[in-house]
C-alpha cells in the first residue's frame, strides 16, 4: 500500500558535442554522501508515505566550454528505501509494491539533455519494475564559484512527478482503482551539491 515508486533517481551525466573543437570533459560522481533523493504518495491510512533511498550512485558529465551537462545516469537499490514507518517501507519493498527482491534496481539513462527559455529538461528511460518507459523531467543547474578557494560546485535540483501504475506498481489488484486509498502519482525531490573536479581529456 503505501506506493513508493520514487526514484528518484540517480544519474549519469556523460558526454557532449564537440564539433571538431577540444574541450575539457568533466566526469562527476555521486552518492548519499552529496545527494539527496526522497519520495512521497498520498496514502489514506496515514495521510502521505514519505521515504528516501539510501543507497544509489551516479555520474554527471559536464562540458567545459561552456559549462553544460551533457548526459545523465542513475542507479538506485530499491530496497534501500526507508522512511520513519518501519511497516510501511517492508510493505514498499514487498512483492505488491517495488518487489525489490526481484527488480533490484531502479535506472534512469539520459538519451537527450534540453536547454531552453524554461530552463532544464532530462530526456531518457526511466526502468523500474521490470518495465522501460521514455520520460522526461525538469531540472535546475547552478554553477558557483566559490571566490575563497577558486573551486567549482555544481547544484543541480529537480521535482519528479509520474504515475506508478505506469510501472504495473499496484498493491491491490480489486482495491487499487482511482487512487483513492493510494494515490496514482508519486512525487520524487532530489538535489546534488558537490566540487567540480576538471579532467583534459
């Protein structure tokens, strides 16, 4: 019942264009330590089940010139999901919500990044639940010079927002219909802080 879908999700950022010009690439990794990635869906028994994933990893490539980010990948471990109801997140893991026994992962692969007037926008597959579905989700980017050392951070945040059933997550099959006593859409926050490191490549 208390749906968790969240991905929240975990990225690699790889790649880039170059149109014949050499550029730097930089290759950025991440985990729990600089990232953050919780979910929430409405549940009538109490109110809303909120939850993090606590293991996952990714990487973000950035193109130097300027700074953009090219690509992104995620992989987080279903199983790590955890939240302050300890039955809640054993009936999110169980067989009648993520089966995290049996689909281990959760991974999002960027195909396309888009830039325009509205900001930041990820293209890619989204595969959860034994299921692939192509999606595409809103994102902000900041680029902060830090004065004092003469580092680089990246802030990147974003609002995921999709239908579990979209993935087959259905806790009942008579019971689960109209999201009344779990809602349909799952919301995912996530954001990442963390020092840019340059590489020539």
């Amino acid at each position: 019942m208390r749906s968790l879908t969240f991905i929240s999700l975990i990225f690699v950022f790889l790649f880039v264009t170059g149109g014949g010009q050499s550029f730097a690439l930089d290759v950025i990794t991440f985990g729990p330590k600089e990232t953050k990635i919780d979910g929430s869906i409405p549940y009538s028994v109490i109110g809303k089940y909120k939850a993090q994933f606590r293991a996952f990893k990714g990487r973000i490539g950035l193109d130097e010139n300027p700074w953009r980010i090219q690509s992104v990948y995620l992989e987080i471990k279903a199983s790590s999901i955890t939240s302050n109801c300890p039955w809640c997140d054993k009936l999110a893991r169980s067989h009648r919500l993520l089966n995290a026994s049996k689909y281990t992962e959760i991974i999002f692969k960027s195909e396309k990044i888009i830039h325009d007037e509205g900001g930041y926008k990820v293209k890619g597959i989204l595969a959860m639940h034994g299921i692939k579905r192509r999606m595409t989700f809103p994102f902000d980017v900041k680029i902060i010079n830090d004065q004092r050392s003469q580092e680089k951070w990246i802030d990147l945040k974003g609002t995921w927002v999709f239908n579990r059933k979209d993935f087959n997550i259905i806790w009942n099959r008579i019971l689960d219909r109209g999201g009344v006593l779990v809602g349909d859409n799952v919301t995912v926050n996530w954001g990442i802080k963390t020092r840019i490191k340059q590489e020539e490549i």
